[in-house]
C-alpha cells in the first residue's frame, strides 16, 4: 500500500504543477462583457466578423444568416454568408497557421480553447 500512497502524492503534485502554468486567457474580444449574460432582447444586434490572419474582419457579404436565441428566439447577432474571396483567405490564413498549431503543445492549446 505505501507504493500507492506515494504514486497517489506524485500524480497529485504532477497535476497541481500543470495546473498553476495554466493561466487564464484573456482578450478583449473574449471578455465575459462582450456576451450576452441573460435572455433579454439586444437592441442592437451587431454583425458578426470574420477571423481572418489573427484578426477580425468585417465581412463584405450581401446574405446574412440570422442567429436566434433559442430559449427566446430574439435576434443575437447576423453571420455573413462570406464572399468566396473571405472563404479562400480564412483558408489561406488556416494553413499558414496550421504548423505552429501543430507544434503547440496540448496544454498551451488547452489553454487558449478554454
């Protein structure tokens, strides 16, 4: 039983030393202020934007796909139906990034999906 007891403190200290490099993301973009916290109707809903080269960008689209709340069905925001030259760039821009983000570790990717 003591081999158990001190694998048991090992893995404890293994997850405790993960745990404290994992910090929190923050964004301005992912601010808990930026979302909606309850069901009340958005006056003002705004467009979606595009995420292009690690940044957002508005959309040239002329369709837009309506986003409804589904507890109340009031309009949340409006994504665009992008044009074909958005949809190549966010292409463009996914396999650009795709060797760095295959490098990264699972838990700095852990991380930024949290």
């Amino acid at each position: 039983m003591p081999a158990l007891a001190d694998a048991s403190k090992i893995a404890a200290r293994r997850i405790h030393a993960t745990a404290s490099q994992l910090a929190p993301a923050t964004s301005a973009a992912t601010s808990s202020a930026s979302y909606p916290t309850t069901h009340e109707q958005i006056q003002q809903p705004s467009d979606t934007p595009n995420f292009i080269d690690n940044k957002f960008t508005a959309s040239q689209a002329t369709q837009w796909i309506d986003l409804h709340d589904p507890a109340t069905n009031n309009l949340v925001t409006r994504v665009p139906q992008s044009t074909d030259a958005e949809l190549k760039a966010a292409v463009e821009s996914a396999q650009k990034a795709f060797p760095a983000w295959k490098a990264t570790s699972v838990l700095a990717r852990q991380q930024i999906m949290f």
